[in-house]
C-alpha cells in the first residue's frame, strides 16, 4: 500500500542523512519486506544523480548457515561483502525483518564464531566511515514482526517509526537540524567533564571520559537518532549496572542483565534468561568484555521499549553503553568483533554526577547542560 512517508523518508535519507552526491556508489541493503521503501530510495538516489546498487536478503538464509554450515563455511567472508565496505560512498540499510525470533536456538558459540569471522570487516568498515570515506545510515522499515515485539499493530508501529523520525513534521530536515544543534551543544559540554557516575535501582557505577570525543548523533548515520555518545577510558569502569530492558542481539533476548566491573573489564555476569549466550558474547574475545561506548538517549518521540536497539537506545531519559568495539571519532581505543548494546532507564530514582557535580535526575539533565 502507498504511503506518502515513503517518499519523504527516502528524501530525508538520501538529502539529509547520507547526502547522497552525483556520482556516489550507493548500496540498498534489506529484505523484500521493505521493497515499498527501497522502490523510493531507489528512485532518489538515481535523481540524485548516484549509482544504486541493490543488496537484497532472503528471509532464513542466517539461520541455515548458522544451524547447517560447517566450521570453514561458518567464519567465510563473502568477498563481494569486503568489495562494498571498500568501494561504496554510501551505504544505506533498512532493516525489516519477517521473524526476529529465527536465530533463537541457535547455540551461541556459533553465534560467537562468526562473531569473530566479520571483526576485519567490521573494523575497515568503522575506519572509512571515521575518515569520512564511507556515509553510512541504519533506518527501519515497519513490518508485523517488529510491531509485534512492539506490542502493536502494523497502524500503530507504523505511526511510531515514522513519528520518531519527524516524518509527521511539516519539514523533517529542519526539525532534525534544530534537535541537532541541541545536541551539539550537550555533546560540547560533556566534553568538558573527566568522571561520570550513574547511580540507579542496582546500578553504581563510575568511568572516565577525560580526553574522549562525545559525538551528537543528530539523524545523519541512524535515523531515528538522538543519542550523545563517546567511548570511556578502557581501564576505568567501576562498579556495576542492572539494566532496565530485555538485551536483544542477534535475534536473542537477554533478560534481566547485571554486569559488575573492576579495572574496566566484566568481572561477573548475570542474567534470569538467555546467561549462556550473554556469557559466550562477553567472551568472544579479549575486547568483549570491556566497554566501547557510553550514550544518553535523548529523542523523547520514543517513549516506548520495542525490542529494535535503533529505536531503544534513543528513548528520552536513558542511558546505554556498549561491550566491545568503541567508535573510532570518540577517540575509543577498544576493538572486539562484538558491539552489543544495552539499557538502562534513568526516567525514576536515578543521578548522575559528573565531576562530583550532580548533572541528571529522573532522565533529564539539570543546570542548562542540555
């Protein structure tokens, strides 16, 4: 069915966020769930004058390499993978899945395996977006999967994402813009802070963020966006954290996660369901159990946990950090095959000092720092 979203999402994405150029290779990577929205960004990277290159999955084809492929088949690297990463100006995903449950009971050391087969890949792909070579943007297109992890119908997801967008405004790029300023104002002020603690329901916990860069992420590489982030000192996470929400990775829910840390590495580990698999993820490698980023969601359009970390992450009065590889702009110097995401909600009973200095409560920042 058409929507008129469409066509204003595929202009946000390509104008605004990628700044799509003449002349830019620009690859389209989802699932045939999402052709109504690939249809539209195709057409508008062609009248920006780019180079479309459709990168279209198939629904299972994850799932039987992770449940049936051999050890040598498990950790391959498609090449024509390496070649995009490499070559593209642009890439630009949407996911849309037709199952987040599909990879479930897939044991988790092999989940972990090919983990650690992609962290090359991974980590040329982070090098060339920090050096500005390669424009990146993970967007969502709405599917009964996903609005059923919501706890929605398709209608109401649907109003979400693209309310979470600004797609209802009447001028997106400029709401977007002016929420960035904002953020790029807190980004600056937080830059100038050494410690940070968070103190919450099961969560005490300090690091040190002196000489890293806080990155306002203002709609250009997610979209939604609205997160200020940056990588702690490797070595000076203290302390421990409960998280709020189901930690989802790789189609697998994790409930209930504590970690506590000592010297800036997880000491212990704990979850009601899913310990396993935390437990193999925390120990893909040597990076994987220190922390790679630290952010304060602030886009207050999503109120609401759906189960899609692109979504989650950015909800008004949280806060999340990373295990694994930091971002190289934030001047993050962890590197693991593992980026793992997870929750914590701020918006009751919560503080956070910097420098001693109690900045945040109840999921707003205090003294005009926001």
């Amino acid at each position: 069915m058409s929507d008129s979203r469409h066509e204003r999402m595929a202009d946000v994405i390509v104008d605004f966020s990628a700044g799509v150029r003449e002349g830019d290779l620009v690859t389209l990577e989802s699932t045939t769930l999402a052709a109504p929205m690939l249809r539209e960004l195709y057409k508008r990277v062609l009248a920006a004058g780019a180079h479309p290159l459709p990168r279209i999955s198939l629904e299972g084809m994850s799932e039987n390499l992770l449940k049936h492929g051999d050890d040598e088949q498990l950790v391959w690297v498609n090449p024509a993978r390496a070649d995009d990463i490499e070559t593209a100006d642009v890439r630009i995903v949407l996911e849309a899945p037709g199952n987040t449950k599909r990879l479930s009971n897939i044991d988790p050391s092999r989940h972990a395996r090919q983990e650690r087969s992609t962290e090359k890949l991974r980590n040329r792909y982070l090098e060339r977006a920090a050096a500005g070579d390669l424009r990146w943007v993970l967007t969502a297109f709405p599917t009964e999967a996903a609005a059923q992890d919501a706890s929605m119908s398709l209608v109401e997801y649907e109003d979400f994402v693209y309310g979470a967008m600004f797609l209802d405004d009447p001028d997106p790029v400029a709401r977007w813009r002016e929420f960035g300023e904002r953020l790029v104002g807190l980004a600056e002020n937080l830059g100038q802070k050494r410690e940070l603690r968070i103190v919450a329901d099961g969560t005490d916990l300090r690091l040190a963020v002196e000489g890293r860069t806080w990155v306002p992420a203002k709609g250009e590489e997610n979209l939604p966006d609205g997160e200020v982030f940056t990588a702690p000192l490797e070595t000076s996470v203290e302390g421990e954290i409960s998280f709020t929400y189901p930690a989802v990775f790789n189609a697998r829910e994790v409930d209930d996660v504590r970690l506590r840390f000592e010297g800036g590495e997880v000491v212990e580990a704990t979850a009601s369901r899913g310990e396993d698999f935390l437990r193999e993820m925390i120990g893909i490698d040597d990076g994987s159990s220190r922390v790679g980023e630290f952010a304060f969601g602030l886009n207050d359009a999503v109120e609401v946990f759906t189960k899609n970390i692109l979504f989650d992450e950015k909800i008004g009065g949280t806060v999340h950090l990373a295990l694994g590889t930091a971002y190289p702009e934030t001047g993050g110097l962890n590197r693991s095959a593992l980026h793992w995401d997870l929750i914590c909600d701020l918006r009751s009973g919560s503080e956070v000092y910097a420098d001693g200095e109690l900045v945040y409560r109840d999921g707003q920042f205090l003294n005009g720092l926001a």
